[in-house]
C-alpha cells in the first residue's frame, strides 16, 4: 500500500501525439491533473479518455508560463502529499513512485532528480542534470513568463534522489519565437534577477543578435546576485561565442580565457576555446587544451553541459591537429576514438581513410 498520496499536474497545448506515452509512464500517480490552455487536436478528447485524468480547458491571455503552471497547480487536491510538474513530452522512468516513496520522509518539502535532457539516436542521455518539480501541495507557486521556476514561500526541507529519473524528448516542431518577447518581459519585471537576464543573453545569441546578446551577458555578470559559477562561465562562452560570429576573434579568446578561469572545473571552455583555434589551425594549442578537457571526467548535474564536451568533437579536433603537425599514430588514435562515439559520420570515416594512407 502507497504511503503517501501523489498527483501529476501539466499544462499542454496540441500534444496528442505524445499523451500515450506520457501517460503510461505517469499512470502510477494517485490523481493527475491537466490544464489544456487551447488544443485544436485531439489532445483533450484523449485525456478524457484516460482513467485518473482530470482536465480543464483555459486560454491564458496574454501567454505566460508561470500564470499556466500555477492554475494547473491550483487543480491539485489539497489533501496531496507530494505533486509533482511534468510536462507531455517528459517520460517518468517505470517505477518511479517506489523510489520516490522511500526516499520522501516526513517534512520533506521538495526533491531534485535526474534529468535527461536530450539523448542520441540510441536513446542514450546527451545532457543530464538536476531538477526540482517535486514538490508537497502547499506553500510552493511560480514565477516568471519564461524559464519559470518554482519559488518555496516558506522554508523548504529539499532531498535528492538520483534514481528517479525523468527523460525529455521535446517536440522539434514547436518554435521557441514567444521565449524572447517573454523574456524580455521577464527581465523587466524583475531586473535584477540573475537567472533571467543571463537567459535573456542567450536567448538573444540565439535569434544572432550578437551586440544585444553581449551587452545583456555582461549586464548578468554585473549583477550581485550572480554568484554561481557555473552560470557566469556560461555567459563568458556566450560572450565569447557572440564575438566569433562577429569575427572579433581576439575578444572571443579573452572571454573564453575568462570562463575557463571562472569554472576550471567544467570541459566546455576548454572545448570552445579549441574550436577557435582549430579555426585558425593553431594546432599545438587545440591539443593542449583538449587535453586539458579530457582531464575533466565529471559532467556537472546543476549546469547544462553543452552536447560538444562530451561527444566525438573533442576526438575530432585532436586527430585533425595531430594530422596536421605529422603526428599520424597519435592522428589515427584520436579519429578511432570519436568514431567509438559517433561510428556513422561520414566525414570521420573518409578522415580515418585519409590518416591510414598516411602510414
């Protein structure tokens, strides 16, 4: 018998192609409660059909993340012990609820668990962190009209449980156009969050506004607020990435410098500073920071790693330096590592054909 009482609430919009398989994998909850904030598919006549399923159909107008979020909250039962936020296009690992039964303890308040961001073409997790959507009914809500968070209005007892795992598989047909405008609106609300204007910088990287996207990066870095080192390396490779593109190679070097000095714990620097000078052919300098790189075997779980750090690209820049300086053995070595990770690439193999005709 089940200690505790425990209910899924989301919010969705045209996600029938997804319910299936979402709702197996949250099927073991008590009650689960979903907000429809406008389908034209089949989404709700789907739910409905679903036995534990409670859903309630509202526009949010104008769209926010966190005004969604709260009202799908706001469906829960109040006498629920645990909740926990997951959207459609999220798969809870098949027993969860025993993993996460004995790890709650009277008085927890929130718990951080794995998640698998993205995955290869074998299903394989890509980028793996933490994250924190479970939660006990009350005294939690959201905030923010993108990259909404949830805030504890009274002190949190939080756990972690590594074996709970959830897996992301986005829906690559959904556009990301409304995260700007929302973000901006996000900043301006609060301005001196942290969190949301480093966001804001990336988001604007994104859409190739690269001055406005420096300007907001360094603006994050400014803030007091903005302790946590991991998420400054990250505006300093952003910084220094929006440079590149610019062409401003010297200023892309200085702020790849800089976020290796911030967070010398964490691979992607290192790996974005050798690209540029892969770029220039500065052989001797992509192998040693490379090297430097491959020294760092643990992903961070509180940060993104970037997909780059940890697939065949590092591999792949070490056998083209090494190619390029006469160094074939060392050469063939490298390219017979990035195809252990990525066996299919066709320019890796002609590469591999390449250095063999050289010994």
């Amino acid at each position: 018998m089940n200690k505790y009482k425990v209910c899924i609430y989301a919010i969705c919009k045209n996600e029938e192609a997804f319910i299936d398989r979402w709702y197996d994998s949250v099927k073991e909850a008590d009650k689960i409660f979903v907000l429809d904030t406008g389908s034209s598919d089949k989404t709700v006549e789907k739910l409905k059909a679903k036995d534990k399923v409670t859903i309630k159909s509202e526009e949010i107008i104008p769209w926010r993340f966190d005004v969604a979020r709260n009202k799908s909250l706001d469906m829960v039962d109040k006498d629920t012990d645990i909740c926990i936020c997951i959207d459609l296009d999220e798969v809870l690992k098949e027993g969860w609820r025993n993993v996460l039964e004995d790890a709650w303890k009277e008085g927890t308040t929130r718990a951080y668990y794995t998640y698998n961001w993205s995955h290869d073409e074998d299903n394989n997790p890509l980028v793996t962190f933490y994250i924190d959507k479970i939660h006990s009914r009350d005294n939690y809500k959201w905030t923010h009209p993108v990259h909404e968070v949830l805030i504890p209005l009274k002190e949190e007892n939080k756990i972690t449980i590594d074996n709970l795992i959830l897996d992301h598989y986005p829906d690559k047909s959904k556009s990301r156009n409304s995260y700007l405008p929302l973000l901006e609106l996000s900043v301006k609300e609060s301005p001196l969050d942290d969190r949301n204007m480093h966001y804001l910088g990336r988001e604007y990287m994104y859409h190739n506004r690269y001055n406005e996207a420096i300007d907001t990066l360094i603006r994050h870095l400014g803030l007091k607020t903005a302790i946590w080192k991991d998420e400054r390396a990250a505006s300093m490779r952003f910084i220094g990435r929006c440079y590149f593109y610019l062409g401003r190679y010297n200023e892309a070097e200085l702020w790849y410098k800089k976020a290796i000095k911030e967070a010398p714990y964490l691979r992607d620097a290192y790996v974005e500073i050798s690209l540029l000078y892969n770029y220039f052919n500065d052989n001797n300098k992509v192998i040693y920071y490379t090297n430097k790189a491959l020294k760092i075997m643990n992903r961070s779980k509180t940060y993104i790693n970037e997909v780059f750090s940890y697939d065949s690209t590092i591999y792949d820049l070490r056998s083209i330096a090494f190619y390029n300086i006469g160094k074939y053995k060392a050469s063939l070595k490298n390219i017979n590592m990035a195809l252990m990770i990525n066996s299919t690439d066709k320019r890796l193999i002609n590469n591999k054909h390449l250095i063999e005709d050289k010994l």
